[in-house]
C-alpha cells in the first residue's frame, strides 16, 4: 500500500502556500527536476506532502545561499544515502538471519557429535613388546 506523504492531493497553489513561495517558483523547480509533481487526467499539477516537505526542503537550502544546481546534488546525494542505508540494513538482517542458522547448525553438529564421543586419557603410556614378559 502507498504511503499516505505519497497521496497527491495538493493543487498548485495550496502547495505553493504550504511550502512558502510563489506558484511560478514550483513552475521553475519542476523544470528544473527537482521535484515531479503528479498529474490528473486534465493534466493539472497535484503535490504530495513529500513534495511539500521537498519543496520546503529547497527553499531552506536556496535561503542558505545555494543555487539550484547545488540543491539537486544535495537532493542525489541524500537519495542515494537513504538507498544505500536501506542496502546496510537489509545486509545486517541477512547476516543476523545467517548467524542464527549457524549457530542453530553449530548447536546440531555438537549435539550429534557428543553421542560419538568416547573417554580418552591423555596419559602417557610406555608401549614394552609382550616378548619381555615372557623371558622372565
């Protein structure tokens, strides 16, 4: 199921208000790609709330002197951060699975193997030929 911040319900103008600027301004940061808003069936522009929290994300950036170009290498930059921490995570749920079946594996072996298991000493012994004792 989608998540809710991805519903495109937003027109142009509430999304301009929300996110503080001028509906012209999302006209310019959607040519620029820096944000796709989606389309209805009229073709009329319709935001999300991620598209808000991204356009205020912006505007942040651009007030803090930024310019457009910068904004999209940050905008990259923090996708790929956010793929790559999805990719670490999934990693260590793999790994803990895998370390769970070792041990389990580990756990069986030990099991099946103290059955095998015999007493042995560790005591040094002297081997004599048997032929000595009979000599005597």
């Amino acid at each position: 199921m989608a998540d809710q911040r991805d519903r495109a319900v937003f027109v142009i103008s509430v999304a301009a208000e929300l996110a503080g600027v001028h509906p012209q301004t999302l006209r310019i940061y959607e040519r620029e790609g820096l944000v796709r808003p989606k389309r209805t069936t009229a073709n009329a522009r319709r935001y999300s709330e991620r598209d808000i929290q991204r356009l205020l994300e912006i505007k942040r950036l651009t007030n803090d002197g930024m310019n457009l170009e910068g904004v999209r290498r940050v905008i990259a930059l923090t996708q790929e951060v956010e793929r790559l921490q999805a990719t670490v995570a999934a990693l260590e749920a793999e790994l803990r699975a895998q370390a769970r079946r070792h041990r389990q594996e580990l756990e069986s072996v030990r099991r099946s193997a103290r059955r095998d298991l015999v007493p042995y000493s560790s005591a040094i012994v002297r081997y004599e030929h048997p032929s000595r004792y009979e000599q005597a």
